[in-house]
C-alpha cells in the first residue's frame, strides 16, 4: 500500500503543471514584536556580519545553499538555549546532512554579542552534532544594531530590548540557496521530516530528487497547525485516477486476450 501511495503521487506529480513564482522585493518597514512572515522575499544584499572567528562576510553571498536562519542573544535567559538545543537535536536526527544539504546561521540580536561569544556558543551546541560537517555548515553571526535592524526587518523577525534582555519570539526561517525566504517553523522543537519538506522546497531552483518531489506533491505545510501534513485530497484523487485507468485498460485489453486465447484453443 505504501509503495502504491508513492507512485500515485509521482502520477499525480508528472500531471501537475509546474508554477513559477514572481521574485518579490525586500521591505524593511518597521515590524511588531513576534514574526511577521515575508514569504518570497529576499534577504537584502548589504547585510555584512561577523563570523565566530572574527571574519567579516556578506550574507547573502554565504547563503550558498539551503539555509536555516535562527535569531538569538547570547545571554538570553530564555528561549534562545532551547531554540537551539531544538536546532541542534534536529540537525542529529535528521537524515539530511549539514554542511552538504542545507546550513544552519545563527546571528545574534545583540549588538554587544562578540565574536568570541559567537564561537563559545558554536561549541556548545555543534559539537553534540555528530554527523555532517558542522565546522563549515553551521555559522553563529554577530553585528552591529544597523546591521541587526536591517536583516530582522528583511526576515520579519520583530524584538525589544527590555533592560539588558529582548523580547521576541521563537522560530526558525529557512532560506533557498537564491536567498529567498520560503519557510517559517515556529517553537523549538522541530520534527526531522518538517525540516526535510522545508529544505526540499527551499532547493527548489535546483535538480530535485525523485523521492524529494513525490514528498512534495504529497505534502502540503499547514499553517494552522504548523507542519507539514499529507494532503489527502490530491492522493485521494490520484488513487481514483488509477483505479479509473487500471479498468479501463482492463476493458481494452481482457476481451482481446480471452479472444487470442479462445482462438488458440
């Protein structure tokens, strides 16, 4: 039965026309404390940040390949561990590898956050990763508050310093290697296969897998609930499809080989 799903959606896919999507501008307006999807949009090329190990880079040009972007603070007495701690257990279980499939970037809304800090933090958390290359796949960012306000502007990701802390929210945005902003995961904890179907749509623009656009065409996200989840009504209606198919070649074909068979005997 499994087997019989999957070719029906491969069926349905290869009978499903191919839509483009209109590239859309950054806006920076000012955004409310939470996230604000920008869906489409593209990160803004004048965003320049510092790696953990003190180099400056431009992150659009490091956005090479798939790419989850995550917003912390380093000293964040709050969400920001267990985002990560969500980040990194996915990264563990998942059968896609870092480095190669898709990256991971941290950047820190803190613009006191040092590169030194970036790099303790790499640690703490990459190196519980056992698969992939974490070295050059997952990079922790800091920068300056222009820099910060630009890119959490561009992502939709709205904060508030409060003191020596920030309010804000909890959430992962995953970026196509063109640097288009295709997916929001909310929380911190993230299925494997949620981050799977992400990375999968945010590859896009490149030669897919066949098992990649079969989980594509039989997978819708749902933003309600906030994962991905079979869409029944396309399988269901691939299913009647071959069925409808399989008969009617049934009927063609049956009556001609009794009738061969009939006429041999």
């Amino acid at each position: 039965m499994k087997h019989f799903i999957i070719l029906s959606c491969l069926l349905g896919l290869l009978a499903t026309p191919v839509l483009s999507n209109n590239p859309a501008g950054s806006d920076t307006t000012a955004i409310p404390i939470g996230i604000t999807e920008q869906l489409g949009k593209f990160l803004p090329d004048s965003v320049y940040l510092t790696d953990e190990n003190g180099k400056v880079v431009n992150l659009k040009s490091l956005v090479n390949k798939p790419t989850v972007l995550a917003f912390v603070y380093f000293d964040c007495p709050g969400i920001c561990s267990p985002l990560l701690d969500g980040v990194s257990t996915v990264v563990s279980k998942s059968d896609l590898l870092v480095g190669k499939d898709y990256q991971v970037i941290t950047i820190s809304i803190d613009s006191s956050d040092t590169p030194e800090k970036a790099l303790q933090k790499k640690h703490n958390f990459a190196d519980r990763i056992t698969k992939g290359n974490v070295s050059d796949g997952w990079h922790f960012l800091t920068g300056t508050e222009a820099e910060i306000q630009e890119i959490t502007r561009a992502t939709g990701f709205g904060f508030r310093r409060e003191g020596r802390d920030f309010v804000h929210s909890a959430a992962i945005i995953v970026v196509s290697p063109q640097a288009k902003i295709t997916r929001y995961l909310f929380g911190t904890y993230f299925l494997p296969f949620d981050l799977k179907m992400a990375v999968i749509e945010a590859n896009e623009g490149k030669t897919s897998p066949t098992i990649a656009k079969v989980l594509k065409y039989c997978f819708n996200y749902d933003p309600e609930g906030r994962r991905y989840v079979l869409n029944v009504t396309r399988v269901t209606g691939t299913l009647i499809f071959l069925g409808v198919a399989t008969l009617f070649i049934a009927l063609i074909f049956l009556p001609k080989r009794n009738k061969k068979k009939a006429n041999k005997d």
